[in-house]
C-alpha cells in the first residue's frame, strides 16, 4: 500500500465505545418507564421465587398515616429502607419489604370534621358507625395515592398485599394485644393529669405533642401560713395562738415547734406560675430541703396591689432579691428557715373565702430547685405529672395530717372550669370561666383568677414571660394539664416474675443494637423516667379499649366474652363493638351483671406498637423479631417506644433487634422547611425535574443520622456527581461492547490491571461492611470517587489507548476488558440498592436478555485478589504521575502543547525507592505522553515540583518524530511498516491482525 489515507478509515478500525446507553438519562420519563416495566413481569413475585429458601432479613416498615401527598421526611424514610432491603436481597437474603399504614387516630378523624365543619354539619349527630366507614375510605384513598408516590421513589415491596391498622385482621390482633395485657392484670382504669386538647377533645400522648414559644400570663401568689406541725390552726373566725395560751403539758419537742411557729405568724409563703388558670386546683406547696430558704419583712412597698409594708413573707434566698423587685418590695432578712421547719408548715388556699376551705400542705420535692420563681412551687397534682407524683408520693402522710388525697376535677374537656372549681365553676356569677376555647384561644379563666387573687390580697405580683408551650401536633393549638379517668398500663407492677414492664423494656435496650449509638441512651432516659402508660383516647375511629369494667375500674377478664369480642373483629372489624346491641352480644349471659362497656379507643401508639403482631408473627414470608426497625428519630417517644412496651408487656421483649434512625431535613441554610418561610422541597417537584435516582443519591451522600440539608443547589451537585458516575458507566458500555467475554487469569495480567483488581477486592469489602452497618455515605463516597478519580481519570485514561489501538490478540487490551467486565459488573450492582432506575438501564443495556439487575447478586471476589505489595507500589507510581500531570497542565494552559501526547518530559527522582517503583513498566503509557525520560537526581532549579511530592522533578518537552495517524502518539518509528507508512509499528501491526481476522 503506498497511501494508506485514500484506503483506510482509521476510526473504522479503532475499538472505540459502542452503546445505545445514552449520555442524557432523561431519568423523569425513563423512570417511569422502568416503574411500569416491573409492574409488567411482577419484579417483586420474582424476587420471592429468587430468594426462596434463604435466611430471612426483615426491616419492619414503620407505617405512616395515611392522610396526604408524601413529603421529602416520608421520601428519605422510605428510600433508606428501600435501599437496605435491596441490599440484603442482594447478598444472599430473602429480605422482603412489606409496606404499612397507621389508618386510626385524630389524624384521618381530624380531616372528617374538618369536611364537617366546612358543611355546617355536627359529626356528633352522625351515627358512628357510618363516621367510622367515612374515616376508613378517606384512609383508603390515601393509601392508594402514597402506594403510587412511593413506587415512582422506586420503592419496591408487597405493595399488592401491605398490611394496615384498620383492616379487620389488624384490628382483631390489636384488640387482642390489649386483652393480653389486660388479662396479665397490667391494665387499670386510673386518674391522672394527662396533656389533654381542648380543640380535639382528647388526652394526647408525649408523642403527639410539640414545642413552641407561647406568652403567657405569670403570677407570684400568697399563701398564709395556719398550722405548724399540726398543734395549732388559723381559722376564720379566731386569732392566731398565744404563747400564753400554750399548755403546760405540752413537750419540749412540741414547745420547740411553737415557738419556731411564733416567728412564721402572719407570714407567707409566695409561689409562682404560668398557668394562673390552676391556682383553683391547687392543693400543696413543694419546697426542697436541699436550698436554703429565708424568712423577709417588706420594709418598702410601691406597688397598687401586693405585699405592704410589715408583710412576711418566705423565699428561697437566692430569689428573695429577684422577687422583691417584681412586687416594687424592699425586703428585710429575719432570719434562715430550715427544711424541718417547712415540712411542719401547713397554709391555708389563697382563695378561701371561695370556697377553697382546706388544708395546703408543704411538700418536699426533689423536682423544685432555685433557678427561677420563689423556690417553692404551686403544686397541682389534677394539672401536672411531677405535681401528681409528689402529691401520690405522699398520700398516706397527707392523710394523717388531716389532708384529703382526693385530687378534684377542676376542668372539663371542653376546657370550662366544672363546680369543683368554686366561684369558676358553672354556679358561679357570671357562669363558668374558660381555660380555652374551641379554636384553642386563650379564655377569660386566667383574667378571673388573677382578679379574686386581687380582691383576696393574695397576689404578690403578675407579669407576663415568653417560654415553650406544647402544642398538639396535629390542630397546633396548645393543651394542657387535666386529671381525667383514662386507662393506663403499669410501668412498675410485678408481673409475677420479679420483672415489671419498666425493667423489661429496661433490659431489652441493652441487647438492642442502636445506629447511631446515642439513641439507646435517648430511649433508655424516656423508658427511666416515664409514668404509666395512658392507652385511651376520648375519639371515634380507631380499635376501642373493648373491656368491661365495674364501677370501681376492675376489667372482667373472661375468655368466653374475650373469644366473642374477637371473632366478630375478625369478621366484622372493630366497628362490632359500637353496633347495636353489642354489649348484649359480648357479654352473652353475664349481660345482667352491671359491667359498663368501655367507650374510649386505643391510642394510635398501641396500634402501630401492636404491628409486629399481626405483621412478623401472622405473615409466613416474615419473622419475628425484626432485624432492624427504622424511622426518624422522633420516634424515640413514638414508635420504637410503643413496639418495645407492647413487646414486653406480651413477649417480655422487643421485637426488633436494632434500631436506626434518621434526622430531619431542612433547607440549604439550615432552617425547618415550612409552609410559611416557602422553603419547602416536595419529592415529587425533584422527580419530575430531576428524577428520583437524584433524590436517593442525595439520600445515599448525606449523615441521615443527622439533620440533612436540602435546596437548589444541593439537587444540582447531586446532578452533577451523577452526571459523572453516568458516564463513567457509558464509557464501560460502549468499550464493553468489544468484550467477548474471554477470561484471563489474575497472574499472567499486566500490574495495571491487578491493581484494579485489588481495589475491587478492597472495595468490596467495605461495600459490604457498610450496608451491614448502614453507613450508606461512605459506600456512595468511595464508589463515586473510584468512579470519578480512579477509573475516569486514571485507569481508563491510561488504558484508552491499548483498548481502542491494540490489535485483537494484545493480552494488554484482553487483560483490560476482563477487568472492565468485573468493575461493571461490581459497581452496577452494588450501586443497585442505591440507585435502582439507573442500574436496572445500565444493566439491560450490558445484558438484555437479563431479567433485572435486582435479581442479582453482588458478585463474589477473590481474597487472592488482594495484593497490598503491589497496591504499595502504585501508591509510588502515582505519586511520580501527579508531578508529570501537574506540569504538562502548565504547558497545555501556555498552549506550548494541545495534548499530553505532544509531550516528551524528563523526570528526575531523587529517592530511590520512587526509582524502584517507576522500573520495568511503561511511564510513558501511565503518564499518557509519546514518551518520557526518568533520571536519577534532583534536576535543575526552574523544573516543575509539587510541594506535597518531594524528591520530583519535570522539566517539560516535546515528542520527536511523527504523529501517528491512527493512535496520535508521536513516534519515530511511523512509516517503519511500508504497507503502513502513515502509522506506528504498532499500529501497523494492529491493521495486519485486523486485515487477517477480516
């Protein structure tokens, strides 16, 4: 051939990359696509056929309720677990994903009366029943629109058959659940301050409550000082005792007290409150004996109300000064007062001439400190739970001292004050006061209390303070503190084994494993210091509490009429038990005993805590305990609290085996995303923009365990790191293409090549680590920067050349495609759990006659492959390259050069163990030059260095001889072949293979 140019299309005899697998995933209308292609061949039956047989993974799928659109919280929810159930599908589980819904509860019943409400209508006046059908296809509705939303996520599940709290199955074990407990003598009917909602007309759980800054009205209040010790008593109609008056028989002891007594007469002792609103439920005064308390004259006063000049009064000493001046006082110190001498003290109510005409004890209390208020704190116990524990802590005392236990019913559920509020109450002038209203606004019981606390002389001082305030998290309107009859669980009864339900949830935290690990110490606090468990409801829809009780609160525990409560759940559902004649039904021949059927329902907690019931035990295609339960971490109080009461009270422990959690995402600058700040990302505006692969790559490169952040310009980077690994997987694609599937073994490959195959090995072993420990940044991390630095610029920029030039029978080429072949095989499927749209395509594209990738596994990996000697080695080799980079980047930036192929540098080493490691192997190729010469020493002064590589030197220069027309390399052997005059040996060498195959 004497001109090859006018013969031969170089580009036509190259090996250059073939696929069909675009640059532009188009990921909004290709993810769909492929959501519809595994509805098609039922992906999910086909991984159950799969995965028949093996060990069991199950991750227990926390249900959300099923009132709305999904929203980003729900969107990380699911793809994190989507994500480890792939995963263990993959390495060799049957790990199945069975979805669920929390269907019960204020929530759905909420979005009812809304629609009531906006009708003019009165929910009360329909009959139950036919709310509770509403209640259940609103639900319905739900659950069919989130099913849609989480399978476009690319979630993949029994969506077909998902579990959910109000299906007549559910039901019937959730009631079931509660007849255990009741039966095991944990249940009882009690008395107790509970968060109740004005607005909702129902007691909430610590669960469904949240925090915000509220003002409010705050009040210093006087109580007299009548009785010391319980010898004497300040009436209304006598004076205070006389020294003289004491009897001659009395003891030293008791002479003693009086005359400490002596000092206190007349005094006053001063609380202070937020919730001016209480002071009727008032019934103690708690001081700690810890502090150090003072008896104080008012030596000043100017003020239009309050303390006057004379009046004493006792403080805690550290806040004498702080109250006196919220009164306008100047206070005189008298003298110490000791704990022994409060704990003798008994006052008289504020409000006596009411009607409040009983006795105020002093309590000591390890919950009252001195960091602000008086250092003695209002104590009622119908409207606080450390009130209600130091009140109940003391009953048997109280009662000796002349002192009814009894705590009143001052407030209603409709938040009116009740006649056990005197001159509040209904009888009252003027009719009942109002703590809150309907809308949850403040009422007119503040401003009334405030003004007989004036015209008794019994207040000190008022103000107003800005401080947190819960708030039901569901109306967002505030509740408060309210003793009602509810039904509760024992935390600290003996359950006949010398546990209590407290040391069993107690006990189960220990052998649960927490990621992170704080939030076993986060559970573990609210299990120490919780109260009893408070199971009802004051609601509609839900499982109802379906006991009998007498009129004392004792539950009738009797198998017959427990067997028929749950048969006709089983059949009929829950809503058997508020159907005509149900009592009758139940009870059968007991039905003329005076057993009252129990009205109030389940919380929802119970019933989401009651899941793995009916989910894990009743379904043969899971197991109980779960492995791992995962949800965000507010569900230290929620879910994971309520599953590890409910499994312990039954089963004496939890019914899982690790607990993850995960933050809460907010905007880019770190604010909750809101509604109001119009900061909010919702999961669908990203997958119709971008596609849900960059939702769960954003999910895969964040600390879930924290709060993530999320904006515009994170979408956009999560873009752009997947717009590279796309490529990445184009380019072994399309060079995958030539591969013919040839194997070769590890020992006769060049050094190149089984270096990449060590960071397989490596990679591999990480990769699998990190999905045992759900640690998924880290497997994102390294397989987009192996993608990124080691593949793309590296591995394969030095292997472009052999793989497109070589001719067919190159072990170099071969050697190189066997290795492209595992590192797709390896980075698509472990990449599948995370970022299932894109290696299901990249997959089917590699291999259409495959199924789908996510019936896979993760490709085994040698341990020989492993070679950390060699691995040393590189580490040397491309410490050299990066100074040759970085120079020929100056040179190709001061256009001396367009391509590093024009370069010919000298490379000087001054450390012979970088020599050592640059022997024998071609730089030249590695450093992507026509050639490259390396010297032995420090070179000349203006060569380029790297402070962060030493003993490296480069001085620039250009290749000699000819620029091959078919490699571009510049060589002086082109035209050395005649047949090729216009290429190098080796490129001519290549066409003549190429020539004989054709």
């Amino acid at each position: 051939m004497s001109d090859t140019k006018d013969t031969i299309d170089y580009s036509e005899t190259l090996y250059l990359p073939k696929t069909d697998f675009p640059m532009r995933a188009g990921l909004p209308k290709k993810e769909p696509e492929l959501v519809a292609r595994w509805e098609e061949i039922n992906l999910y039956k086909k991984m159950r056929e799969d995965a028949a047989g093996r060990e069991k993974f199950v991750l227990h799928d926390g249900p959300p309720y099923a009132n709305g659109n999904i929203h980003i919280g729900h969107a990380l929810n699911k793809i994190l677990k989507d994500v480890i159930t792939r995963s263990f599908q993959m390495r060799g589980f049957d790990s199945n994903y069975v979805p669920g819904w929390d269907c019960h509860g204020l929530p759905i019943e909420w979005k009812i009366e809304e629609a009531y409400r906006a009708k003019g209508q009165n929910k009360d006046e329909v009959p139950i029943n036919e709310f509770r059908q509403e209640c259940r296809d609103f639900a319905q509705h739900w659950i069919d629109v989130q099913t849609a939303e989480f399978k476009r996520l690319g979630i993949e599940g029994d969506f077909e058959k998902p579990y959910t709290t109000m299906a007549f199955h559910a039901e019937a074990r959730i009631a079931g659940e509660l007849l255990k407990i009741a039966k095991s003598g944990q249940l009882y009917r009690g008395s107790k301050p509970v968060m109740w909602s004005v607005v909702e007309r129902t007691a909430l759980a610590e669960a469904e409550v949240e925090y915000h800054e509220v003002q409010s009205d705050t009040i210093w209040v006087k109580f007299p000082v009548t009785e010391f010790n319980g010898l004497l008593e300040k009436t209304r109609t006598s004076p205070y005792f006389k020294l003289r008056q004491v009897n001659e028989s009395l003891s030293d002891d008791q002479r003693d007290a009086l005359q400490a007594f002596a000092t206190l007469k007349d005094a006053y002792i001063v609380i202070w409150t937020t919730t001016p609103w209480t002071i009727p439920g008032n019934r103690a005064i708690s001081f700690s004996s810890r502090l150090e308390y003072g008896l104080y004259e008012v030596t000043e006063a100017e003020n239009d109300f309050g303390p006057q000049k004379g009046e004493k009064l006792l403080f805690a000493k550290n806040l004498a000064e702080d109250c006196a001046a919220k009164a306008k006082v100047t206070l005189k110190f008298l003298r110490d007062v000791a704990g022994g001498e409060l704990e003798a003290v008994t006052c008289a109510h504020p409000l006596i001439d009411l009607g409040y005409d009983f006795k105020v004890p002093l309590l000591d209390g390890d919950h009252v400190t001195d960091d602000a208020g008086t250092g003695f704190v209002h104590t009622a116990p119908g409207h606080g739970r450390e009130d209600f524990d130091a009140w109940m802590e003391q009953a048997r005392d109280l009662e000796a001292r002349g002192v009814s236990p009894k705590i009143p019913f001052t407030v209603g559920d409709d938040g009116f004050y009740t006649d056990e509020a005197p001159g509040f109450g209904p009888s009252a002038e003027g009719g009942a006061a109002r703590v809150m209203d309907d809308n949850g606004k403040k009422g007119d019981a503040n401003d009334r209390v405030i003004k007989a606390l004036i015209a008794a002389d019994r207040l000190f001082a008022r103000g107003r303070i800005k401080h947190d305030y819960p708030h039901s998290w569901r109306s967002k309107k505030p509740v408060i503190f309210r003793n009602t009859p509810q039904w509760f669980v024992y935390m600290d009864k003996d359950l006949g084994d010398q546990t209590t339900l407290r040391s069993r949830a107690l006990s189960a935290i220990d052998d649960t494993r927490f990621v992170p690990a704080a939030g076993k110490h986060r559970l573990r606090g609210m299990i120490e210091n919780r109260p009893d468990w408070v199971l009802s409801r004051q609601r509609a829809w839900g499982v109802p509490i379906c006991v009998f009780a007498d009129k004392a609160g004792e539950v009738l525990v009797d198998a017959d009429v427990n067997a028929r409560i749950l048969e006709a759940f089983e059949n009929e559902g829950a809503d058997a038990w508020f159907a005509e004649g149900a009592r009758e039904r139940f009870l059968g021949s007991r039905a003329n005993e005076e057993w009252e059927m129990v009205t109030d329902i389940l919380d929802v907690w119970f019933d989401s805590g009651s899941t793995h019931s009916f989910v894990l035990e009743d379904r043969p295609d899971l197991k109980w305990p779960a492995d791992v339960y995962l949800e965000g971490s507010d569900q230290h109080r929620g879910w994971f609290h309520s599953s590890l009461l409910e499994g312990c009270a039954t089963r004496g422990r939890a019914p899982y085996k690790a607990v993850v959690t995960h933050g809460f995402t907010m905007d880019e600058q770190g604010r909750k995303q809101s509604k109001s700040l119009g900061n909010q990302v919702f999961p669908q505006d990203v997958m119709a923009k971008s596609g849900a692969d960059i939702l769960r790559l954003w999910v895969m490169t964040t600390d879930y365990w924290e709060d993530q952040r999320l904006g515009e310009t994170i979408i956009k980077t999560n873009v752009d790191t997947y717009r590279k690994l796309r490529n990445t997987l184009r380019w072994m694609l399309g060079t995958l293409a030539h591969d013919e599937g040839e194997d070769i073994a590890i020992a006769d490959m060049p050094e190149l090549e089984r270096l990449m195959l060590h960071r397989l090995a490596e990679l591999d072993q990480l990769v699998r680590k990190s999905y045992d420990d759900f640690e998924f940044k880290k497997i994102a991390r390294a397989l987009t920067d192996f993608a990124n630095i080691e593949l793309s610029a590296f591995y394969f920029d030095v292997r472009k050349d052999a793989l497109y030039c070589d001719a067919p029978s190159s072990l170099r080429r071969r050697s190189a495609l066997v290795v492209i072949r595992r590192l797709f095989d390896c980075l698509v499927t472990w990449l599948a759990p995370m970022l299932p749209f894109t290696m299901e395509e990249a997959w089917l594209s590699r291999n259409p006659e495959a199924v789908s990738v996510h019936l896979e596994q993760f490709p085994a990996v040698p341990a020989d492959w492993k070679d950390e000697a060699l691995a040393a080695k590189w580490l040397k080799v491309r410490e050299v390259r990066k100074v040759v980079t970085g120079a020929l980047e100056v040179e190709r930036r001061d256009k001396r050069i367009g391509s590093s192929l024009e370069a010919a540098p000298v490379v000087y080493v001054n450390d012979k163990t970088l020599l050592a490691a640059l022997d024998d192997r071609d730089f030249e190729e590695i450093c992507i030059t026509s050639a490259i010469t390396v010297k032995e020493g420090e070179g000349p002064d203006d060569a380029f260095r790297l402070p962060e590589v030493a003993n490296v030197a480069v001085v620039p220069a250009l290749a000699e001889g000819r620029k091959c027309a078919r490699s571009w390399r510049i060589t002086d052997d082109v035209g050395s072949d005649p047949d090729y005059p216009d290429v190098s040996a080796r490129d001519a060498a290549a066409l003549r293979e190429l020539a004989g195959k054709a």
